[in-house]
C-alpha cells in the first residue's frame, strides 16, 4: 500500500527526539512540499507558545529535582535519627560508650534538625504545588501548540500539499505517538519504581523477624537460667544480650523495623509511584483505544479536508492527555489561548 504523501514528507518518528518540541528545527527540516506546514511552524503565534511551553517545562522540572531531593533528605535524615535511638535501647553497652555514644547523641541530632528543616522547607516553599502548576501549564501550552497548527489557514502554493493532512501528521508524530510512548513507558517505570521501594518495606519485614527470633532465644536462655531442659545449640545468644530480657530487644528491633516501613511507604507517597503507575496504564491504554477505533478515519478525514473530523479527533486524544493537569489550573489560564492562525 502507498504510504501517505503528508506522511512522507513529515518523515521518520524518532523516538528520541521527538518528544522535543522545536517549531524551527521542525519547520527547517520539513521539504519543500510541506510549505504550508512550515510557514504555519513559523509564524510568531507558535513562536509564542514554544516560549509559554518552555519556561513553565524548565520550571516544572526545576521544581520537581528540588522537591524529590529535599523530600528524600528529610525522609532519611528522620529515619537515621530514629534507628539511632534504637541502637540505644540494644545491649550493647560496651561498644556504644563514652566517645562513640556522643557522637551517635550528636549525629541523632543533625539527623533530626535535617529532617525539621527540609520539612519546613517543603511546607513553605511549596515545590511540589509549584512542580505540578508548573507542568499543567507547561502541558496546556503543548496542547494549544498541536490545536493552533491544526486549525490554521494557508494557503497551497503550487507543488505544496494541502495544510490540514500536513498539521494532523505533524500532530500523529510530535504528539500523538510521543504521549503513546510517554504513557507506556512511564506506567512502566513507576511500577518497577513501586517495587524498588519495596525494598524499605521487605527490610522492615526482616528486622521484625530478626525481633523475633531474638525475643525466642532469649526466653530460650531465660528457661534455661530458671532450670527448664533446654537443648545447649539453642543458647545462641551473648550473656549481655540473654540477661537484657526480650522485652527491650524486640522494642529496639521494632522500633528499628516500624521507621524502614514507614521510609518505604512514605517514598512511595512521595514520589506518586502507585498512583502514577495506574493512571499512566489506563490512558495509555486510552490512548490506544482512540487510534486503534478513531485514527484511520481521521487520517482519512485530513487527506479529504474535512477539518471537523480531524479536530474531534484530536480533542479526544487531548482530553485524555489533560485531564490531571486541568486540576492544577485556574479556569481564567486554562482558557487562555492565543488567537488562531488565518493566513489568507
């Protein structure tokens, strides 16, 4: 089957680059056939969008390094402070003494005025509100991008193909098939992400057991102290860690235990693994529904000029793409858009 000719001359996905929106790069690698796309790419109005798109895009990212890393430094430094304080309920005064207890009394204590500050560093500079405003606004910019191409008006020069399958294969290459592959992987790496945090919680999990066996074994010692048979292999424990009694063993594992599961549930929270996970797996999933019912017609629809089609077309891809960001943005922003391109 003959490949469509606005396809042709948009060229090649490169799964790369694509997803780098760069209406000049775009419009001087287009060919002399798709002149009316690329005068359209060229006009001041896309020029501005790019502009909207790249300062909240930069931002967003900005927001979201610091907010990941000062959340994550908070996390840690509250759970060392916390295993530290466990350590001195252990029986293991002979080791954490005199010079080592200081300086474990004095790391506790950064630990906790590290994990004070961030916290109030994430309260009040708000960068997690500012990564997702910043990213709803960055994507609506995208949106409007794809929708200000798609219905302007230029006219066809001779040896020019029409604009409109010209615009709806540029919007299949640079956006469609880009928030495909954006979805998919992404779903993906947040559930791997999901079970790489698990590693806190299967640590916990091994802690708790580890109190266990140990509370065992010192009830173990404690029979045979009081002259219950009790075979010799099973008094594995030193005499400290036999004489300190279950009770404040199993305390220090637990409490030991209880801040490695509350590390990995809160990561989890922090870092929107699980939710992400699902709700990047249905739209993609969405996504695909939409080209495997909807995409041929509207290609279809592009190749015979019939505009309506094409726009309803991309209004559903849209809507599923932007359906999280809307709730970041005031209505007064998320209706701002810039005037359509007429070109007569």
């Amino acid at each position: 089957m003959a490949q469509n000719p606005a396809t042709i001359a948009i060229g090649q996905d490169d799964a790369y680059s694509d997803w780098n929106l760069w209406a000049g790069g775009h419009a001087e690698a287009l060919p002399p056939e798709a002149g009316p796309l690329k005068r359209v790419l060229e006009h001041d109005a896309i020029t501005q969008i790019m502009g909207e798109f790249s300062v909240a895009d930069a931002k967003a990212v900005a927001s979201r390094a610091r907010y990941q890393r000062i959340g994550r430094l908070s996390l840690y430094a509250a759970t060392l402070a916390t295993v530290i304080g466990a350590l001195f309920l252990l029986p293991i005064e002979a080791w954490l003494n005199g010079r080592m207890a200081a300086i474990a009394s004095m790391l506790q204590v950064l630990s906790l005025v590290v994990a004070f500050l961030a916290s109030r560093y994430l309260v009040c500079a708000k960068p997690f509100d500012i990564w997702m405003k910043s990213r709803a606004q960055a994507e609506i910019a995208r949106i409007a991008y794809f929708e200000a191409v798609t219905d302007a008006l230029e006219p066809q020069r001779a040896g020019e193909l029409p604009l409109l399958p010209l615009a709806f294969e540029y919007f299949r290459r640079y956006q469609l098939d880009v928030q495909r592959r954006y979805y998919k992987g992404r779903a993906a790496q947040h559930a791997a992400a999901t079970w790489r945090n698990n590693r806190w919680l299967r640590a916990g999990l091994l802690v708790t057991v580890v109190s266990v066996v140990v509370a065992t074994l010192v009830a173990l010692h404690l029979a045979g102290d009081a002259g219950l048979p009790v075979p010799p292999w099973l008094l594995l424990l030193p005499p400290q860690w036999a004489g300190a009694g279950p009770n404040r063993i199993s305390l220090a594992l637990g409490v030991v235990a209880s801040a490695l599961y509350g590390l990995g549930v809160a990561r989890s929270l922090m870092d929107l693994d699980e939710r992400n996970a699902s709700r990047y797996a249905t739209t993609s999933g969405n996504l695909e529904y939409l080209v495997d019912t909807g995409f041929a017609a509207a290609q279809a629809a592009a190749a015979d000029g019939n505009a309506v089609t094409v726009k309803d077309f991309i209004t559903q891809v849209h809507n599923q793409i932007s359906s999280e960001h809307r709730e970041w943005i005031l209505l007064s922003a998320r209706n701002a858009r810039p005037d359509r391109l007429r070109h007569g």
